[in-house]
C-alpha cells in the first residue's frame, strides 16, 4: 500500500521570501504520479502542481516549483516571493499509474502555511 | 461552468438519523469519487465511481453508501449517522488528460456533525 507523509504539520513565511514544504511517499510502484493541492480557508481543493514519476525535470507553475527525488521518495514544493494569497493548508498526493489506475488520490496529512505580512 | 457541486454545505444531525450528500458535475466526468477530511488526517477516499451504475469502496467504506445512477450524480448516504462521522465530506470527479494520469476536480465541501 502507499503511503504520503508529510512532516510539517505548520509552518510560517515572510511575504515575498521562499519556503519548502516536504512530502515522504512510500510505494513499490515505478510510475506514478504526484500533486501539491492548496486549500485556503474557503475550503476549496485546488490543483497546485502535478509531477510524472517517469520525467526527471521538475515540473514547474509560475512561484510554484517542486524538488521530485524518485531514489529518495521525496516531492517537496517551494513557493518562491510568497503571497498573502498563498495562506493555506497544502496537501502533497500520490497516484498510480497504468491500467489499474482509477484516478484514485492518496492524501498526505497536510501543511498549514502562513504567510506573514 | 458550475463544476462540481456540493448539496448541502452544512448539516447537523442526531446519532441514528439518516441523510443524503448530493454531488454534481457538469464536466461529463466518468470517474467521480467521495473523501472525508478529519484534522490532521489529511483526505481519505470513502467509496469512487468509474462510470455511470458503478461504485467501488474506497479507504474508508463502513457506514456509507452510494449510488451513481446518473453518470453527472453521486450520491453519499448516511443510514444511521454515528458522532464518528463528523467531518468534512469532499466531492470530486477526475478526467484523463493527453499527457496521462487523472486531474480531479473537487467540490466546496460540505461540514456534517453528528451529536
């Protein structure tokens, strides 16, 4: 079975400085993907960054970048001149890949981020 | 474009009383999928649908329900509520895109107590 761990369970930033959020997954499986969501107060579940196991170059999206180490298991998001906007809670999420995948997400415990003025 | 829809947003129930969680998506959607979030817990998937007339138990079955008669409709059901299931009810449905694996979209959410 997989499982996401993410370390952090709060964390806080200056506006317009840089924070790394951590996520640990475990899975026996070669390919497979991987997801940063941010969910602000207004609960909202929103897609921040998507990642293919099978492609080494980091994905990126705008401030938004990840640091994906498939040896190490490791997929950690870095938010680069944080933003009021981007107070919230972050959860990292594994996916299979192949014929067997359904879609289905495994959720990490999450991360709240503050961002302070 | 509403997206996914979540019926209703809130809800107070007593142990024992029954109700039913209404999701709708617009996007023609064929994966659609239930998770709870409980604090410091993260999402668990509850039950999931691969298309219209199917479901399938997720993470966390026990005490739920659900049905997917309509492929834009998945229903979450609660027969007997238990305090236990206090939480916040996620909907979601999925697609497939050309560079693979599935992009869920998710619903409000809806914060159900039970006392």
């Amino acid at each position: 079975a997989q499982t996401v761990t993410q370390s952090q369970p709060e964390m806080s930033v200056q506006e317009a400085e840089t924070v790394t959020l951590s996520c640990t997954y475990d899975t026996s499986e070669n390919n497979y993907y991987l997801f940063w969501y941010k969910q602000p107060p207004s609960r909202q579940m929103i897609l921040v960054i998507r990642q293919e196991a099978y492609k080494q170059q980091n994905a990126t999206e705008n401030r938004f970048s990840v640091n994906f180490q498939k040896a190490a298991k490791s997929f950690s998001l870095k938010i680069s001149d944080s933003q009021l906007g981007d107070t919230a809670m972050y959860f990292c999420a594994f996916m299979k890949h192949g014929s067997s995948n359904t879609g289905k997400l495994i959720f990490g415990q999450g991360t709240t981020l503050q961002v302070k003025p | 474009n509403a997206g996914v829809t979540q019926t209703p947003k809130f809800r107070v129930l007593k142990t024992g009383q029954s109700m039913t969680l209404l999701c709708a998506q617009d996007m023609n959607h064929e994966y659609m999928y239930w998770y709870r979030q409980d604090p410091g817990m993260g999402l668990r998937l509850i039950h999931y649908s691969v298309g219209e007339g199917t479901t399938a138990k997720g993470e966390v079955p026990d005490g739920y329900n659900v049905s997917r008669l309509k492929k834009q409709n998945f229903l979450l059901g609660l027969e007997s509520a238990a305090p236990s299931q206090t939480s916040v009810y996620f909907c979601a449905s999925s697609y497939y895109p050309p560079t693979g694996g599935y992009i869920q979209y998710f619903g409000a959410g809806t914060r159900l107590s039970v006392l």
